[in-house]
C-alpha cells in the first residue's frame, strides 16, 4: 500500500474547465484549461536526488520510502484520488505568436496544500500529453540536472522561482540532437519533479483571449485572483486591472533579481513567464560570467540575441504588453493598461538603480549615482571581467586606494589591463572612493551588507556541465557537492573556495558550458 501523506488539495482542475477528451493523443484543445492524461511508466526508475527543503515544504518527512516515493515522481504510480494533467497555453516565441503550445512534457501531478501553502507538483518530461506536438514528452539527464540544481539555488539566492523536489533516471534513453546539426545521439532519460504554488503563464490567457473564448479566459483570471491575489477582492474590472498591475510588478522584481546575480534565461517567451512572477522553465539560461549587457548562452537565439542579458528588463515588458492585450476583453479600456505599462518603464529603471547601488554598498542618495554605475558598466565591459568575482571582492575596498589590485582576480585577461582601460578603471575607483565619504556605514557594515547581496558563489555554466558528465556516468557525488554549496551562495565557505573562481579556459567555448541550445 502507498503510503506518502500529501495533503492534496487540488483546486486547478476542480475549478477549471477540463478537456472532455480523454486521450493522450496531440490535438488543438479548446473551451479548455487543461487535459487529463497518464504519465509515461518508466521502464527502470531510480532516485538521483531529492531536496530536504522541498520535502519539508510539501509536508513529506525523510521516513517516506523511498520505493514508494520513486514510484510516484517517476511517473510509474499515480497518487490515490488525483488525477493527472497538462495545461493548456500559448505563447509568442521570439516575438511571433505561435499559437497553442501547452505542456508537451510536463504533467501535473496534483496539488497539495501544507503550512498554510498551495503547492503544485509537476512531472518534467513524463511521457507525451495532447500538447506535444512534434516532440516525445521527454527530457534528457543533461536538462534535467540543470533544471534541478538552478532551481533551488535560484531560490537560496532569493530570487523567486519555481522549486525542485527530485530527479530520477527514467531508466529510458531519448534521442537528441544536440546541437541540431544532425547528429542525434541517445541520452539517459531523466524526470524532474518540479513544485511551485501555480505553474500559470502569461501564455495560459494569451491563448484563450487569441481564441476568443473570453467566458474561459474570464474563469481562469477569476481563478488565478482567488486562489493567487486574493487579496484583490471579487471579480470586477477594478480588479482586473491591480490584477495586471500586480504582475507586472512581480515580473519587474523577478528580473531585477535576474541583473543582479548575473541571470540569463535565455528563452523568455511569453510562454516561459509565470503569472507569479516566478524563475521558470530553465532550460538553455547561462550565468553571467564575463560581465557582458550582449551575452546568451542560447545558441538558438544567437542571431537576433533578443533574450540577451542587458535586453532581459525590456523584454518583461514586451512581454506584459502581449499579456495587456490578452486581458484587454475583460477590461475593455486600454489606458488604465496602459498606464502600468509605463509605470514599469520607469519602476524597473529606478529599481535597477536601487539594485546597482546596494551591490555597490551605497545607501545615501546622490544625484551622480546614475553616472557612477554607467561609468562602471561601460569599464566593466572593456575587457573580459567576472562579475561574481569583481562584486564578490569590491566589498573589501575601504576607499584608501589600491582598488584595482583587489579585484585583479575578477579580470580573464589580466594583461588587457593597462594603457587607456586601466586609466578608465582608476578613474571609476577614484569617483567610488569619493561616493563612499558620502556614505555613514562603517567599511566593515558595508562589506557585510554587500555580501548579502553580491553571491559568491553561483551555478557557473562549466559547474553544472562537470556534474552532468560525472552523472552520465553514474557518479551523482559533484551534483550533491554542488546542490549543498548552493545553499548558501552568500556564505564563506573556505573549503569551497575552488568554486569561488573564474571560469576555466577548456570551458569557454563548449558546448553546455558558453553554448547552450534549446534541445533538452
Ligand atoms: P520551451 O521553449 O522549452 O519552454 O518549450 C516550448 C514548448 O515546447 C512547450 O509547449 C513545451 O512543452 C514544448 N516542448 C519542449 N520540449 C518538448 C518535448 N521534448 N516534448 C514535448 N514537448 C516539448
Ligand atoms: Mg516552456
């Protein structure tokens, strides 16, 4: 007998007009949020990792067996008294509107409620839904590691974000090809269990509005207020619209978080953006490690860069503009709408500031603060310069001087450093000296607020790359050394300090590590 003690409560798919269809079959679905569906049986299952944190969170303790358990987030069993399903979305992808798209490999489990929270548990890459169009429903190990480890690092670094309870070889292989340049190869087939209060997106009331359908378009924001902004009160336009609002301000915090830890997405389609303001979807994103407004990880997107990481703020808002329209039937006035769309412009460049000067350890205000990170961008640019490093190791400088040499390690090409760019970083070092004496915190307050801010350490692209091929081969022990250094990316941790390093050479143009594609 199954003995895992979830408190499901499910409120997705009792609320929520189902799919009358019953099949697992690919399909155009309509008058619908989502189909029921049956996860793919594995055919030899076996349990890689599983996060504490996410166990406590949805009320599992470590007594469950782990027979029982494996069974469940692989797939193989279905919890008693829920039934399974994928959702029904669309999305604009790389600025087009693609129509329907849904969860092609995600099922959703059930949802459960502990400690007073709604949770969501959803089976990455499970097996096909009617939303899979051309693709298997599967997820190769290579994704899903890196799935898993961001996510709860993401959430140690405090930035808001879908969470992972598990990940568990499927025992199956999966053919890809990797780089789409015809050479598909079979990989080891991997599930991810992922958790998060609501795994809604943009794209869920994009597709309904595109269709028309605005009495489901009407129940599903109806849903969404109830269950997720409670707060906001009945149904009523006025709601619709500090509905909007609130998500774009949720939306707005997710990625300033993003600039501030060196975030790259890489595939922000309107159908990868959480209506919770939620990190989701991990699939090709890189971290920031040369410090570049131009970089993605994403070969896929390589020619338009559009999901480049100095681009992420502004394509939020592209972004809550499709979602604008998708609302707009419910509405029917467009200037209240149009008003948060330029609320944001201005909020996310003042909260942009706010971020860049609490890296900086600035708390007073002046009127050159603008100036001073611009001037720091443009040098920080100038020559291949690690922005965990250089921001990590700023919070030493106590403006009596001497600030390059401190952050010499942050520099990829030390050598680069002299003639014009070295008087350029001298002259920033002297405004910032100069900014500090405004400043009344101690050095030493400074440095330690600094270090809440700037992490030491993050899921470096190679990192991740390293516990994949280690992984590959059977060896999980990197994976578990890399998801417990996670959890604390603010800490000093001296016996991690190799992790507090600049990415090696054989890393910088490999695939996985600089180059990600989307085939995951
Ligand atoms: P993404 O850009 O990875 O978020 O995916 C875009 C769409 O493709 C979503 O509808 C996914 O569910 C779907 N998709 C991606 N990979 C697969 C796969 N292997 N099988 C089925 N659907 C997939
Ligand atoms: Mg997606």
């Amino acid at each position: 007998m199954l003995i895992l003690k979830l408190n499901i409560k499910d409120t997705f798919s009792k609320e929520l007009p189902a799919d009358p269809v019953f099949k697992n079959a690919r399909r155009q679905v309509t008058k619908a949020c989502f189909s029921y569906l049956t996860p793919k049986k594995p055919s030899n299952p076996s349990l890689i990792h599983k996060s504490p944190e996410m166990m406590d969170a949805i009320g599992l303790d470590e007594s469950v067996a782990t027979q029982d358990f494996l069974n469940i987030f692989s797939g193989a069993e279905i919890l008693p008294n829920t039934k399974p399903y994928a959702m029904c979305y669309g999305g604009h992808q790389f600025g087009n509107w693609a129509g329907q798209l849904g969860d092609g490999r995600a099922i959703n489990l059930a949802e459960v409620e502990h400690n007073g929270k709604q949770w969501a548990l959803q089976l990455k890459g499970a097996g096909e839904t009617p939303y899979s169009r051309t693709a298997d429903g599967l997820a190769v190990l290579r994704s899903s590691i890196r799935e898993y480890l961001c996510s709860e690092a993401m959430f140690h670094l405090g930035v808001p974000t879908t969470r992972a309870l598990s990940l568990v070889l499927s025992g199956d292989t999966v053919l890809r090809d990797m780089m789409y340049d015809g050479n598909p190869d079979y990989e080891k087939g991997a599930i991810v269990c992922r958790v998060a209060p609501s795994f809604l997106r943009f794209g869920n009331y994009e597709l309904l509005a595109a269709r028309q359908d605005v009495e489901t378009l009407k129940t599903l924001v109806d849903y969404t207020i109830k269950h997720y902004f409670s707060h906001l009160g009945a149904p009523s336009k006025e709601a619709y619209v500090s509905f909007f609002k609130e998500v774009a301000v949720k939306s707005m915090e997710m990625v300033i978080h993003w600039q501030r830890v060196g975030f790259v997405h890489g595939v922000m389609n309107t159908d990868n953006m959480s209506i919770l303001g939620l990190t989701i979807d991990y699939g090709p994103y890189g971290w920031l490690e040369d410090y570049d407004f131009g970089w993605t990880p994403n070969t896929t997107d390589r020619a338009n860069r559009r999901y480049r990481y100095g681009t992420q703020p502004q394509i939020v808002l592209w972004n809550l503009l499709k979602l604008a329209n998708a609302l707009y039937p419910l509405i029917e006035e467009a200037e209240p709408l149009q008003k948060i769309l330029a609320e944001y412009q201005e909020d996310v460049e003042n909260g942009y500031l706010a971020m860049m000067k609490s890296k900086l350890g600035l708390v007073e205000v002046d009127s050159n603060d603008g100036l001073l990170i611009e001037t720091l961008e443009a040098v920080l640019q100038r020559s291949e310069t690690d922005m965990a490093i250089f921001f990590r190791t700023l919070s030493k400088f106590d403006s009596t001087g001497g600030g390059l040499e401190m952050v010499a390690d942050a520099f990829y090409k030390p050598d680069e450093i002299q003639g014009e760019i070295q008087k350029d970083w001298m002259a920033w070092f002297s405004m910032y000296a100069a900014r500090l004496k405004l400043e009344t915190q101690s050095n030493d307050q400074r440095a330690k607020t600094m270090n809440t801010i700037n992490p030491k350490y993050v899921l470096r692209n190679y990192m991740a790359q390293l516990a994949i091929d280690d992984a590959d081969k059977g060896d999980y022990k990197l994976l578990d050394e890399l998801f417990q250094l996670l959890k604390k990316p603010y800490g000093e941790q001296p016996h991690n300090e190799k992790w507090f390093a600049k990415r090696p050479d054989w890393a910088r143009n490999k695939v996985g590590c600089s180059m990600l594609s989307c085939s995951s």
